[in-house]
C-alpha cells in the first residue's frame, strides 16, 4: 500500500497547477516528487516527543480524537510523513540572495514559491485524506485542524510539529540549524496525515537525533552559521526568537516587492486565530549548504 500511496502523490505534485510559481518567476513546478515514511501510532517516541517539543504537543491518538474521529487503538494507526523537496531551479536561484542597506533577502523565486506551497499543501493533505476515505479507511490531517497552534510560551514550537514527525518515519534527523536533513536534503518542507489504513512501517535507520548532520558527526562544517544574516545559529544551536524576528523583517520587505502575487495564510497563535500574514521563510541556511539538496553523511 505504500508504494501505491507514493504513486497517487507522485501524480497529484505533478498534475496539480498549485504546484506551480506564478509565471513572473517561468511558471515551473515548486516541488519536484515526494517522498514518505510511515510510524505506528503507539510509537514511544511520541511521548519522548512532550519533552523534547513542548508539554502540548500531541500524541497521535490525541490528535485523532481532536479531528473527531472514531475511537481507535494508538496500535491501529499509521502517521504518514510527506516530504516536499524544491525543485533544482528554485534551490540553484536561491543562492543569489539580495543586499538591502539594512536587511539581507532570500531570493524572490524562493519567497514567492515558499509562499504558493502553503495552498499546495493544504491540497495535498486534502487530497491524501480522500484518497484513503475512497479505499475504506478514515483518514485526518493535525494541521488542518482547528486544536493545531503555533505555542509561543518562552519557545516557539507547534502542538504537532511535521519534522518531529518526519524523523519518528525514519525520513531524517535533525541538524544544527534545526531543519531536518532528508536523503534529499533539509530545503523541503513537511506535512503530514494519521490513518487506520494498513500501511508498512519504514524504519529509523539513525542511532542519533543529528546522525546526518556534518557539524555533529564530523565537526567539520557549521556552513549554516555562517549564512544566517541573523545570528540565530550557534555551536549551541538555533536561537528560534532571532530568526522569528528576522523573518518577520523579510515578510514586511517581501510583502512590499510582490504584494500582488503572494497569497494570505490565517495561522493560530497560542490558540487563537491571528490577522492573515503573507508568509515568506526565510532559509538562509538551506542554500549553498552541503545537507541543501541531500544527506552528505551518506555513502550511497
């Protein structure tokens, strides 16, 4: 059943034209093919998951129960991760970022793309719940639901968060700026659905949170510190209140250079539904980075 979930998805980012930037930037896809992982949700990890994430954040059954969902054993369900890695064009773009006076911009075609895959991926989770609906089973995205929220209480972390989940898949492991280093490396971005359906489990490969991370396995690299215009990334790690504050910098400039393409998201804050903001990213250090486009730990 995996191998026939990964097909459908293959065809739904290649047919589906919110995958796509506008035609001011060549109309190209934003997201090359994607890929899965799959973890039970009895899982212990998830319990590790309200140390590590936030006191919050959800165990698989408690997001179930939240999307009001048939009471299931933790044992019947399956989280299935989706990765969405940018295309070539949009990466090798990236690079080329843009010296203001007083700010420091990612490239426009990443801004804007980053901002068009939000509707993208909404479609796809949509998507993905349907098709295990038309099969026989139930099916819930945490995301989509109204209990899922940005915390702010003296961190910034989410009551579900997509790369917590990707790395219990087996799809990656975490690295010094945060992201998750993927075998396609960390300039993706992440989404998720909780099923009954019977899927295969795919296993964690990795003895270690940063396994494919150079800076922690090797010492050799902290190329992400030195890309970070914010000073957010340390030798200690990433100071999440520095980037948020840069990035909110780059929405406001961003905002002002493509007002009239870039499309609102309405986002939940500590609960509540905040006015819509034109989301941008920021992702200074996932381009030109040896994890940007693969694990560099890897022998294969």
């Amino acid at each position: 059943m995996n191998e026939q979930l990964l097909h459908f998805l293959e065809n739904a980012f290649a047919d589906s034209e919110l995958n796509r930037l506008p035609e001011k930037f060549g109309g190209g896809r934003i997201f090359t093919s994607p890929l899965i992982g799959v973890v039970a949700g009895d899982d212990p990890i998830f319990l590790k998951f309200k140390e590590v994430v936030g006191p919050e954040h959800f165990t698989p059954p408690e997001m179930w129960k939240e999307c009001g969902q048939e009471e299931l054993l933790a044992e019947q369900l399956r989280i299935v991760s989706i990765v969405f890695p940018y295309v070539k064009k949009i990466r090798d773009e990236s690079k080329n970022i843009i010296q203001l006076p007083r700010v420091t911009l990612p490239a426009d075609i990443y801004s804007v793309g980053r901002n068009y895959a939000n509707e993208f991926m909404v479609y796809i989770l949509k998507q993905c719940i349907s098709y295990f609906q038309e099969i026989g089973f139930m099916a819930a995205a945490g995301v989509l639901n109204e209990v899922y929220t940005i915390v702010t209480k003296g961190t910034f972390y989410s009551t579900w968060s997509e790369r917590h989940i990707a790395f219990a898949t087996g799809l990656g492991t975490f690295s010094l700026h945060e992201g998750l280093i993927t075998e396609v490396g960390c300039n993706i971005r992440l989404a998720s659905v909780i099923t009954n359906a019977s899927l295969e489990i795919t296993p964690r490969k990795y003895k270690e949170p940063y396994s494919n991370c150079l800076y922690f396995t090797e010492g050799t690299c902290k190329t992400c510190i030195e890309k970070c215009p914010a000073n957010a990334i340390t030798e200690n790690g990433h100071d999440k209140t520095k980037c948020y504050n840069y990035g909110q910098k780059i929405a406001r400039k961003m905002k002002i250079r493509h007002e009239s393409l870039l499309k609102p998201t309405i986002r939940r804050v500590n609960g509540k539904l905040r006015p819509p903001v034109y989301p941008v990213g920021c992702a200074f250090c996932q381009f030109g980075v040896p994890c940007m486009d693969k694990n560099p730990t890897s022998n294969e």
